[in-house]
C-alpha cells in the first residue's frame, strides 16, 4: 500500500479547468491499493482518472493534457 495523487475527470478534467481558468484539484490518497491492481500509474480510462505515486509526474502530465503550466491544488478525498 502507498500513497497516490489522483485527479478525477483525467485529463480530459484539466482541459476544461484550464480553459475556463480554473485550478485542477487532486486527492491525495494515503494507504492506495491502487498501484497492487493496476501495475502502473497514468491515466485509467475507466475510471476517468490520472493517477501517480508521485505528484511531480501527475503536474507534468496535467501541463501536457493542458499545453501550458497548469495550477494543482490539493482538495479533501471524497468518500463514498
């Protein structure tokens, strides 16, 4: 289990956030089964999620859905 950084809509997410000038929020999720089950961090499509272990790859590839710097915030995980 580890922690992971998830940003929920993916990047299709952070185009519109971006667009319309807003920040992205991300989760920080702490004890993730998420890297066991999946194998490998990035987009999961079917979830609609952009997922990593680390926060640095999650900005850079929030920068590169967006085309430019893109501002990540950190919001409360939701819980279901």
């Amino acid at each position: 289990m580890t922690t992971i950084y998830k940003i929920m809509g993916g990047g299709q997410k952070v185009q519109r956030n971006t667009q319309a000038g807003l920040p992205t929020q991300y989760i920080k999720v702490e004890n993730s089964d998420w890297v066991e089950k999946c194998g490998c961090s990035g987009q999961d499509f079917a979830a609609n999620t952009m997922w990593s272990t680390e926060l640095e790859d999650l900005q850079r590839w929030a920068n590169e859905w967006a085309g430019c710097e893109v501002t990540l915030v950190e919001a409360e995980e939701e819980r279901m």
